[in-house]
C-alpha cells in the first residue's frame, strides 16, 4: 500500500513539472537552470519492442474518451539544464529583406554533457499564431502586433509560442540530446510577405538556419551567450552536427521540410560552413504544404507525420500530400522510412501548451479526447510526446535505437500507453526506393489493366480505377453486396501461365480506406482474407486481413489511408518463385466498399535487421469490438455534420488606395483594400484567400498587427480587367468565410 501511494505521489510530481514551465516574460532568462529528474520504474523501453498488428482490445479502443488518468511518459535517465538566448532585432538579409526578425530561442541539454561527448541535437518549430496574449491559463490569443513593431498592446504579454514545447525539450535532453526551441514571433509568425512566400515558410527555414549556424560556432569555438550559459565554454566540441533532428508544428513543419531541402540541394550559405551536418530525422505534426512558393518532401531522411483527425485549422490535411508524393519516389538515394501517424481524437492546437484555444470543429465517427471547452489537453500532449521519443531516439545520435521505429510501423503493437490515450492508425513505406520496395499494383492503368500491363480478373464486385486529383495518386474502388469465396478481386503481374518471383521480399504492404457510405458499410469494421496466386492457377492458404490490421473508419471526411502489412510468412506454403497475383477474397464481411492503392513489396520489415513474427488477433475479439461500436459510429457521424456546418461572417471595406512598388508583391503597383470585421479574423495555418468572382489573391496581411483588420492587395493590371458587381468573398480554410459586398472598382479614387 506505501509503494503505490509512492508511485503515485511520484506521477503528481511529474505532471506538475511538466505543465507548469513557462517563462515569466519575453526576456532571456538570466542564467542556466538545472532540474532533477524523477527517476521511475517503468520500463520505457517495453511497449515499443512488443510485436503484434495493434494492441489488445478495450473497451475505449475504437471511440476513444479521455482516460482518467493520462499516461506519463517517463523521462531519460539524465539531469537537465535549460537557458534561453535572444539577440536585438534587426533586418537580417539572411533572414528577411524588408522586416525585422530577431533570433530567440530556449534550449534543453543534459548535465554534463561535456563527459558525454558530442550529442545529437534537435530543433524545434512552431507554426503560426498570434504574437500577443492577455491573462493566463487560458490567456486570450488577439493580437499581431509584436510581429511588426516588437511591443504588444497595453495589458497583453508576449506570446511565448516556442515555450509550448518545453515538454519535448525537457524529455529529449533527459535522453541525452541538445534541442533548442527557436522562436519566429517578429517579422514571421502572424505575417504575410511576397508574391513567391505568402506563408513565410521560405523566411522560417532561413531562420532555423542560421540558428544552426550559431549553434556550429558556439560547439566548434565556444562563446555562448551568458543569457544562455553561466559557462560561456559549456557546448565546446559538444554537439555532432552528423546527428541532426528537426521537428516542426504547422508551418512550422513545412519549414522544417524546407529546411532539409535546402541542406540537402545545398542551396543556403550556411550549409557550406557545417560540412558534416547530416539531417537524419524530421518529425512534423498537422503540417502545411504549398504555402512557402514551392513544395517540399522529406527524401533521404526518416520522416513521420502526425495528423490531428479532429483538426479545425489545416482541416485539408495537406501534411498528407508530402507522404503521397514520396510514395512515387523510387529513385530514393538515401532508402529511409516514411510514416503518416493518424491520431484520433485529437486537434491542432493543443500539441502546443501555449496554443489556449480549441481549433477543433468536431471528429468525424469518433470522438475527441479533450472537451469542446477545454483550452489543453495534457493527453494529447503525452501521446505526441511519445511518437516524438520514439522517433528521434530510433534515428537520431550514435546511440540510436532503430527498434523504437516499430512504433510507426503497422506490422509491430502500438506502445500500450498510446492505445491508453486513443487509437492511431498508421500509414507508411520502409523506404519509396526501388531498393527496398517493388511496386505491384498502382491502379494507374485502365480498370482491368495492372500496372505492369497484365489482365486483372473479378468476381462478385464492382471495381473501378480513379484519380485522387488532390494528392494525383490512383486508386481502386471495390464494393461487394454479398460476402463467399468466390466474390474476389485478383491483381496480375504476370500472364497466365506465367509467373515472377516475391522471393526475397519480407512483407505484402498495400493501403487501404474504407467509403464513407455508412449504409455499405453497415459494419464499424471491414474484413477480408488474402491469397497469393501460384503460375498454375492454384492458391495459397488464405490469411484474414483482420489477424493483422482493423480497416475502420472513415474517421474524416477526406479519405486517409492506413497501410496493411502482411509478413509472407504467414503464406508457408506459398510457391513465393512462381507467383502470378494477389487475391483480394471478400468472405468475411457480409458488404462493404473500400479503396485500394499501392500494393507492394518490401524487402525489409523494419529499419532494424531483426524481425519477430507479429502476434495474430482472433476473430472472436474482432467480432466483439465491431457489435461494441456499431452504433456510436452513427452518433458521432451525425454530431461531426452538425458541428461542422459552414460558418459565415460579415466584413466591410474601410479603405481603397493604391500602393505603388508593393514589397508584398515583389515591387508592382497594387490597390490595397482595407477590411475590417467585428469577428477576428484568426491566425491559422491556411491562408487567407480572397475571391472576385473566380480569381484568387492571397497577398493578404493584417493591418499594425490588429486582427480585427486585413491588409489586401491586388495587382493594378489585375484590378483593371475586373468585372464591376462580382462577388467578394474571403475564405479562411474549409469552415470559415466572410462576405464582403460586391466589388465596386469606383471604391478607387
């Protein structure tokens, strides 16, 4: 009875220190804290080693509530010291041209990290958000205007933005690494620049850079700043810029994509002085794409992205469309993991602790694990917290443990702890390269035709080959109205009487998604069973899909993926040299419908060499889960399509003028309208888009920081050849939009 009340005292303790830093004002603390470590019995490293498809089922395993208790990731064996460093703003060409930026940032390293030798160092980045804040706990998030001018209105803070992480900071110093949390406030976040970086993303990775840059000097001479260090020699030689993490939030991750980028095509000066410096894991979570001009992927280095299911502010999931791209990247030089980590449940927001305001609209299907209310959510927190740790300590350092990247890949259990918090399901490739993955089928051929050019054959459905234009991948539509071992689709990759070789191949991988037609699919969860087709015809033993994998959902109204992946050898008696296709066999669910894309073959099943045979689900626990949640599947659908109604506000014009040699849009002559709104306009991720009648202009900022009024520009040859009497209407992502009143191009005097 004493231990327990010891443990349990020990968990308080624990959450307190991590929820309860932050700063007491924007300024650089005066010196170098230490904090001890609460040392535990857990064993950290166990849920991630376990093998299996998923974990065991429980009663919140599919509609996840917030647990009672939320689970504690513990920290890492070292003692940590924290320090912050901020330098006077100034227009730093290596940074921004036309605006002041500043360079601020905290940092987290174990004690002792001279007696270490050189570590791993990560570095973090927030997303966009206002700059100014009032009150605490939660504060009231309303205004730019430290962005532009570096003060906030009277009775308003600072917004610390980069100090929302410093529960990953703390916890990755504790396991040895250097991080440092970069603050964007002034001149970047809560901004709006040129025609060729409306999001700033481009501004954003100049800044980590020269970060870098500082970090380089101060490992390579020393001199850090006493803001940061009380001992200015302390990072002397101490960090390995060959071990490099980066982790970005928002825009934040884009910037981060970007960043590796630039590294990676040597395109930024900085680059030039850290020779050695080698990326070797980017981690995002909610990420943008396409704001920065240009988009980027994440090819040569081991990427993971964490998409929030309940996410009100990149409601589009465009984090997704960097995995889908990379998934057409075989010619990969550097074969590293990719891996989409789907989190249900959860919202945009509350991955960062000084992010006070729910984003959320609602989840489709499911439910979230905060309240609508709620203005935290330390569940989210440590459910992040643990996908982050996994993922820099299986890729990161001299030490890496590669068996940790079992937690991204679909094969291998989830961590018990997260299946505590809510459910996850992953998407993800060992490496797009030819070197590890053979394509057998991308539905990129007419329907009927597989994509090496060999006939497909059908029984009992309807199938049909389609484009996501979106994300320009191909997929297959297949629906069946009865289930029996004669209703089945089969892809071919070789004639009759003809065969090719999976000998050599580790896992069958493809990803799968099921319709949003409730009525089709009638079951919370689809079943099937999979074949291997021999070159006379006959078949392998069948194994169900279910023994290895749930395809649930959908939990979004976009479709989202999850990527089945079989191990061969749970086919023994498979003649794997003499394999002519891949039975899909519909014999376990009574209908359904479901897309199919990319099937595949890996050669490895995990970045590790070592490999354990999965543990198998029974199909007695697979019908249990799916009678459990039948109906709460169509009490959350149609409270996500109330709450996720089109909300629409008013706006006005207060100004028309024209503004010769714009430095928003690169030196034109613009007319700028001036707009304002008794609704804030929000600071989101997406941006803000105007449209007269069919024609869209982005070139949009707020005025002096406020957020009640907007800055928009138009081009003047624009202007001219537009059309008295359009619509005006400004979009702000899929849920939000202000009605502005029609243009009138006489407003210009």
């Amino acid at each position: 009875m004493l231990l327990t009340s010891l443990v349990r005292m020990k968990a308080v303790c624990l959450i307190v220190l991590i929820l309860s830093t932050t700063l007491a004002n924007a300024e650089p603390l005066p010196f170098s804290s230490s904090r001890a470590r609460l040392r535990t019995r857990l064993d950290r490293s166990l849920p991630s080693i376990q093998v299996g498809p998923l974990t065991t089922l429980k009663a919140n395993s599919f509609l996840s509530s917030s647990p009672a208790t939320t689970p504690i990731v513990p920290p890492g064996p070292a003692k940590i010291s924290t320090g912050e460093y901020r330098f006077a703003p100034q227009v730093d060409p290596e940074i921004m041209e036309r605006h002041e930026t500043e360079v601020w940032a905290k940092a987290y390293w174990p004690q002792n990290l001279g007696e270490r030798g050189p570590s791993p160092i990560v570095f973090l980045l927030h997303g966009n958000h206002t700059t100014c804040a009032k009150g605490s706990h939660p504060h009231e998030d309303t205004s730019c205007t430290y962005t532009l001018t570096g003060t906030c209105p009277t009775g308003m803070d600072v917004l610390l933005n980069h100090v929302g992480y410093d529960y990953i900071g703390e916890h990755l110093a504790s396991h040895g690494f250097v991080v440092v949390s970069i603050n964007a406030n002034r001149g970047i976040t809560c901004g709006y620049s040129s025609d060729n970086d409306f999001g700033l993303i481009g501004a954003r990775a100049r800044l980590v850079l020269k970060h870098m840059k500082l970090w380089k000097e101060w490992t390579k001479r020393g001199a850090a700043p006493t803001t940061l260090v009380a001992r200015r020699q302390e990072f002397l030689g101490a960090i390995d810029f060959s071990h490099v993490g980066l982790f970005g939030h928002s825009r934040g991750a884009e910037a981060m994509r970007a960043v590796h980028h630039f590294v990676r095509e040597n395109k930024n000066s900085v680059i030039t002085q850290i020779p050695e410096l080698k990326i070797r894991g980017l981690f995002e979570i909610g990420g943008t794409d396409g704001l920065g001009g240009a988009s980027y992927d994440a090819l040569g280095v081991a990427w993971n992205q964490v998409l929030p299911l309940c996410d009100g502010d990149v409601s589009d999931m465009s984090g997704y469309r960097p995995f889908q791209r990379m998934l057409e990247q075989v010619e990969e030089a550097d074969p590293t993991p990719k891996s989409v980590y789907l989190a249900w449940g959860t919202n945009h927001n509350f991955f960062n602790s000084e992010w006070q305001e729910n984003d959320s609209y609602g989840c489709e299907n499911h439910q979230a694990i905060f309240r609508q209310q709620d203005w935290e959510s330390p569940s989210q927190r440590q459910l992040g917290l643990l996908a982050v740790s996994d993922f820099f300590r299986a890729h990161v350092g001299s030490r890496r443990q590669p068996i940790l990247a079992r937690h991204f890949n679909p094969l291998y259990q989830l961590p018990s702890m997260t299946t505590e918090i809510t459910n996850v399901d992953r998407d993800m490739t060992i490496s797009p390269s030819a070197l590890y993955t053979t394509r057998f089928e991308s539905f990129n051929q007419p329907t009927g035709v597989n994509s090496h050019g060999e006939l497909n054959s059908a029984a009992g459905v309807q199938i049909e080959h389609g484009l996501n234009p979106g994300a320009k991948s191909h997929h297959a539509r297949i629906q069946w109205t009865r289930a029996g071992t004669d209703v089945f689709f089969q892809s071919n990759w070789a004639a009759p009487g003809q065969a090719r070789s999976m000998a050599g191949f580790a896992t069958l991988d493809f990803r799968v998604s099921r319709s949003s037609d409730l009525q089709v699919n009638s079951d919370p969860l689809t079943d099937f069973s999979i074949q291997l087709v021999h070159q006379d015809e006959s078949l392998s033993e069948s194994v169900p899909v279910s023994q290895f994998s749930q395809v649930r959902g959908p939990v979004h109204s976009l479709n989202l993926y999850q990527t089945v992946r079989i191990p061969l050898s749970a086919f023994p008696q498979a003649q794997l040299e003499k394999a002519r296709g891949i039975r899909f066999m519909f014999d376990r669910t009574r209908q359904g419908e479901i897309f199919i894309k990319s099937i595949r073959l890996a050669t490895r099943s995990n970045i590790e060499d070592t490999f354990t045979a999965p543990v198998r689900l029974t199909r007695a626990s697979w019908k249990k889960a799916n009678d459990r949640i039948r109906a709460e599947i169509l009490r959350y659908s149609t409270q996500y399509k109330a709450d996720l109604r089109l909300r629409t506000n008013r706006a006005f014009i207060s100004t028309t003028r024209l503004e010769k040699n714009s430095p928003q849009l690169l030196g034109q002559d613009v007319v700028e309208m001036v707009i304002f709104s008794l609704t804030r306009f929000p600071v989101i991720e997406d941006l803000p888009v105007l449209m007269i009648g069919q024609k869209e202009f982005r070139a949009i900022r707020f005025d002096n920081g406020s957020t009640r009024r907007l800055i928009l520009s138009i081009p003047k040859a624009d202007w001219d050849r537009l059309e008295p009497g359009q619509a005006m209407l400004l979009k702000y992502g899929r849920r939000l939009r202000f009605q502005l009143p029609a243009f009138d191009p006489t407003r210009l005097k």
